[in-house]
C-alpha cells in the first residue's frame, strides 16, 4: 500500500471494519437455526427457509443499493443498512411464527446487511482508488469480512451458551449499532454524487447482453450455493456426526481466518494474472476438497482441515469477480453491476440454505447435497474459462506506457 493518499488508507479499512461486523453477523448465523427451533419447535426446514429467503434478498438488494450509492453516494446507504440490521436482529427472538421469521430474519435483516454489504463498499473504495491498487484493496476488504466470522463465530456460539439465542441476537444488535461511526470515514472525499439514473440502467441492459458478463453469473451462482449451504448447515453436519457445537463454531472461525489469507492472496493475483484463471483454480479445489473429505474419518481434526480448506477460496472469489466486472464495463456503475452479479451468487444461496433443510427433513444427512455441491463446483471452474479477459500486462511495462 505504499504511496496510498491517507484518505485512501482510511476509506479501505474503514470498509473492511464495516464489513467484518455485517459478514461476521451474517455468517453465524447457521449456530442459531438448532437453539431457534429448541426454542420455537418450529422445524429445521421452516428456519432454512427464512434463512434462503435472507440469503436471496441479501443478494436482491445488492444492485438497488449499488445504484442508490452510484447516484447519492454511500453514506445513506450504509448508514439505513446498520440500522435495519440491527432492528431486525434485535426483533428476531419475538418471532414465534414461520412468517415472522421470514419477516425479520428473512427480509428486515437481509436488506440491511445488503446494503452495508460488498457491492456500496467495493464501490466507495474504487471511486478513490488509483486502477492499480483497486485490486489489493479489494482483497483488504473482502479480508475485514472474513475476520468478521473468525471473531463473530466462536463469540457468538459462547453468546448463546452463556445468556441464551435471544441474548446473544440482542448483543449482536449493539454490536452493529456500534459500526455506525465507520460510515462517515467510508463515505469521505470520492467524486460527487452523479444525480442522472438513466445511465446505471442503460449499463445493466448492456451488461445483459454481454456473454461474459452472464458467464460470470454462471459462476458466481454456485459460489452462492456452495457458501450458504455450508455456513447454514455445516452445524448440522456435525452434530450428525456426534460432535460437539463447539467443532462448528470452531469451523467457522477457521474459515474466515483462512479466507483473511485468501482474500489478500486474491487482490494481489488480479493485477499479476488474468481474474477468470484463478477463478476456475478455486472452484476447482472446492470439488476436490468435498470429495477428500467424503472419504476422511468425521473427526474434529477433519472438520477443522476441512474448514481451513474452504477458507482458502470461501469469499476469494469477490476481488476477481469484482475485477472482472470493472474490466468488463469501468468503475462508473460498479456498484450496480457487480451488485448484480452478487444477486445471481445469491440465488444460489436461496437454493443452497433451501434444500440442505429439505435433505436433512426428507433423507436424514446432506449426502446429496454434497453431490451437488461437488457437480456445480466443477460446472464453476469450467463455464469461467471462456469469459473475456485480456492478458494481465507486467507493471514494468505498465509504468513505462
């Protein structure tokens, strides 16, 4: 980062915080669905549900706030985003129906962590940013979310053990209310707001009809798929083994300490090698990572090996997405496209908390959920091969140009 101006320094990590509280919060949440349903009896597949709902309206809302934050700027954005996070956290343990579980798990707090989510911040921190180190601070950011979990996991699950689900929600709640002064730091200084609208939705229709661009969904669909079935259900998974909570708690924690490593590793590889290669590397490596631990004994040691794994390439997958986009298309409407792009990741989240309740309902284990899981990995590596992408050019050469 050297030769960054300080409000950039400060816009970039004031970001990663913002994210670590509203991805830490989002990601811990499958350490809820088995004291919910103690407490409410309202069923496994009921709690899933509202949680695909979330996963999807948190997807839903990226490109709207994207384009709110493209045309006013960030700030009241993420601040109306801390806000309704909180408030739906908070109203969460007076719900004793399915539909008002939906209503504030499923919606309130799914539109808020969207709008303090990836597509406002990516987009805030590439407005002051310098093309060269976008990609680095891409990978600082996504990193802040993925220490969010490393925290939040093992925080929560001592929460809930100590005073209770509803307790350890209410503490989660002032706990977002607390990030609310990292707004102003992240919406500092950048170009001004653009007021014309019609120019973020000619970008969207012509996006729309670039082949790599959908590609690029393709893709990003089963990330979605793959990540919301496992941060939803990996608890599960290892209570079917016998195990206790705390290995989940546990596993989540190492998958956002991994992914700190795999999200910077990440941001730098995009200004070294062409984003749609390592793209396919890592989805690649989660088909072989699932079918290496099909076959390992269910240990705590394999859960734990298994979850540094994942951790590896679990959010890694924003910065060359994000990457993609801008090369695709600029950095004007990046908010709004790429918000897009994390709607597509989010339909494969729907369907990813979805039937990993339905399986665990219907069959007793997740055992084809892994199938699929490996199937749609595979389907990821190959279909981002073909995207668009010009060869990354040495530095050197870039500098003398």
């Amino acid at each position: 980062m050297t030769g960054w101006s300080r409000p950039a320094l400060v816009v970039t990590f004031a970001a990663a915080a913002m994210l670590m509280v509203t991805m830490g919060t989002r990601n811990t949440l499958g350490l809820f669905v088995s004291p919910i349903n103690s407490s409410t009896g309202l069923g496994v597949v009921t709690i899933s549900f509202a949680l695909a709902i979330a996963q999807f309206v948190w997807g839903a809302v990226q490109p709207l706030a994207g384009a709110v934050a493209d045309r006013h700027g960030p700030r009241p954005v993420l601040a109306a985003g801390l806000v309704l996070l909180a408030l739906g956290t908070a109203l969460t343990p007076l719900m004793s129906s399915g539909m008002g579980l939906v209503l504030v798990l499923g919606l309130l707090t799914a539109v808020g962590s969207g709008s303090a989510s990836f597509s406002v911040l990516l987009g805030a921190a590439a407005q002051r940013l310098p093309p060269q180190a976008r990609g680095t601070a891409s990978g600082v950011i996504n990193a802040g979310g993925s220490f969010g979990q490393f925290v939040f996991a093992p925080i929560t699950q001592k929460l809930i053990q100590g005073i209770g689900w509803a307790g350890a929600m209410w503490a989660l709640a002032v706990a977002m209310l607390a990030a609310l002064p990292l707004v102003g730091m992240v919406a500092q200084g950048g170009s001004a707001p653009h007021k014309g609208g019609e120019g973020a939705w000619s970008a969207v229709r012509g996006a729309m009809r670039d082949r790599s661009y959908l590609l690029l969904h393709a893709g990003f669909f089963t990330c979605g798929f793959h990540i919301a079935f496992l941060v939803t259900h990996l608890p599960g998974e290892v209570d079917l083994c016998g195990l206790p909570p705390t290995v989940a708690s546990w596993s989540l924690a190492i998958i956002g300490l991994a992914n700190i490593a795999g999200s910077l590793l990440a941001g730098a590889a995009v200004s070294r090698y062409r984003s749609k290669l390592s793209l396919a590397l890592m989805y690649g490596s989660r088909a072989v990572l699932i079918l290496l631990y099909l076959a390992a004994p269910k240990t705590p040691i394999t859960f734990y090996f298994f979850a540094f794994g994942l951790g590896l390439t679990w959010l890694s997958t924003v910065p060359p997405t994000a990457a993609i986009v801008g090369k695709l298309f600029g950095i004007r409407y990046l908010a709004t496209l790429f918000g897009l792009t994390l709607l597509s990741h989010q339909v494969g989240a729907f369907f990813g908390a979805w039937l990993g309740g339905i399986a665990i309902a219907r069959l007793g284990s997740y055992q084809w959920m892994w199938y699929a899981d490996i199937a749609l990995a595979t389907f990821a590596a190959l279909v981002n091969l073909p995207i668009r992408e010009a060869r990354v050019q040495p530095a050197p050469a870039a500098a003398a140009a």
